[in-house]
C-alpha cells in the first residue's frame, strides 16, 4: 500500500485573512467547497510536493502550539521571511540546527510555519 498525501487540513475560527494570506504566500486558487471549507489549490496540473490547503472552518480558537505544521523552503531564507511578513505572517524567532537554519513563523491566526532557504 502506497499513501500519498492529498492535501493538509488547517482549522481556523473565519477563511477571511488566514485562506488570503496562505493563498498569497503559495501562489494558489481559492475555491470555496461550502460554509465550513475553503480550499486552495496549486494552479495547473498537480505537482509533487504541492498539495492542496483545506481550511476548515471550527467554533473553538486556537489554544496550544500545533502538532502539525508545514515547513517550507524558499531560495533565499530572508527574502520568503519579508514576503511572507508583508502578507500578514508574524516572525516568531529564528532557530539553527548545526548548518541548518529556520525562521518559526505564524500566520494570520497564530498557526506556526517554518521558512528555510536555500
């Protein structure tokens, strides 16, 4: 058996900033599936490592770090790190693993992401 991963499910308390911003900082197309669901889609035919964003829609608010996040990876670390800040993501602190180094990251309703480079 083979599983693939389709797309990642995010909760949120409205689609409102959080689906524009992830639709921004991804370059995908918004299709809205009904009241509860909103979901964003790579343009074009499907690609490896793209999957689709579902935002669901969930009456309680975020409480506690997630135990799921996405990490994402850009050319040029500190350039995803401005974009990203000027479609509404919040820097939360730089780490560094060796060579390795991330910028935590929350988007517009405090779900955390990490942005590497290079």
């Amino acid at each position: 058996m083979t599983l693939h991963v389709t797309e990642i499910v995010i909760d949120c308390a409205v689609h409102g900033a959080v689906v524009d911003f992830w639709a921004a900082a991804m370059g995908y197309v918004r299709h809205r599936v009904n009241d509860q669901y909103v979901a964003l889609v790579p343009p074009g035919p499907p690609e490896p490592g793209r999957p689709s964003l579902l935002f669901q829609k969930v009456p309680e608010a975020k409480v506690v770090k997630n135990r799921v996040h996405l990490d994402l990876r850009g050319e040029i670390m500190a350039d995803e790190v401005a974009r990203l800040r000027g479609l509404g993501a919040t820097p939360v602190v730089e780490r560094s693993l060796g060579r390795l180094r991330w910028t935590v990251m929350t988007d517009p309703e405090g779900n955390e992401f990490c942005v590497s480079g290079g």
